[in-house]
C-alpha cells in the first residue's frame, strides 16, 4: 500500500509544470490587475498596449493583452509575456488554443509554447475549434 501511495505521489509532482506560476502567492495582484483592465477596458482583440498593467509579480513583463469582454458573465484577459507565454484569466470562455494550457486553479491558466510537436510536463494542448 505504501508503495502504491509513493508512486501516485511521484506521478503527480512529476507531471507538474516545469515553472508554475504562483497562484496562492499573487493572486491577489493578478486579481487585481483583472480589475483594472475591467475598469479600463472596453473589449476587444489583443493589442499591444499593456493597458496600465505593464509587469505582473511572478509572470513578467505584459507584452500584449487579449481582453474579450463580458458576454453573460464570461470574461477572458490573456497576460502575454513572450511568444505563446503568459497568464489567463478565464470565466465561462473556451480555453485559448492551439497553445499548451496548464490550470493554476479557480480562473487562472499558464500559457507555455508548443514544443514543435507537443507540450512541456504538466501542460495540455488545447485544440482550436
């Protein structure tokens, strides 16, 4: 019995993301980033403005920001960081695809790139539609 709870145990850290992001450490910061780009922000497609949130705390850099408004109590923002990288904020929205997808939980979702043919540890891909 033991033997089996070691193994399940070295499964499940060894199929987490190679570099989480910190959700219980700066989800307050990052909430509070949704906040203002829900304030700021009327809807739209990605631009190239960070939109007033410039950094955020254990992402990065903000390179690029998708909001794609509210429809029904959906939201998503997209925190791009680098090429296919970044923070997601997501409520009732399909997940973004064609790209690796790994959920921090509750509305949160790390973005990693697609490694030519498949996804780094932890990550899934999410098809496009």
């Amino acid at each position: 019995m033991a033997v089996v709870v070691l193994v399940l145990t070295a499964l499940d850290v060894y199929d987490r993301p190679a570099h989480p992001l910190d959700e219980v450490r700066y989800g307050g910061v990052w909430l509070s980033a949704v906040d203002r780009v829900l304030g700021d922000h009327p809807g739209g497609p990605c631009a190239t403005d960070s939109f007033g949130v410039p950094t955020l705390p254990g992402v990065g850099n903000v390179t690029t920001q998708c909001f794609s408004g509210w429809r029904r109590g959906a939201v998503q923002i997209i925190f791009h960081s680098g090429a296919s990288t970044g923070l997601v904020y997501n409520v009732g929205y399909p997940l973004p695809f064609d790209m690796c997808v790994a959920s921090l939980g509750g509305p949160w979702y790390q973005l990693a790139p697609v490694n030519v043919i498949s996804c780094p540890r932890g990550f899934d891909f999410a098809p496009g539609p």
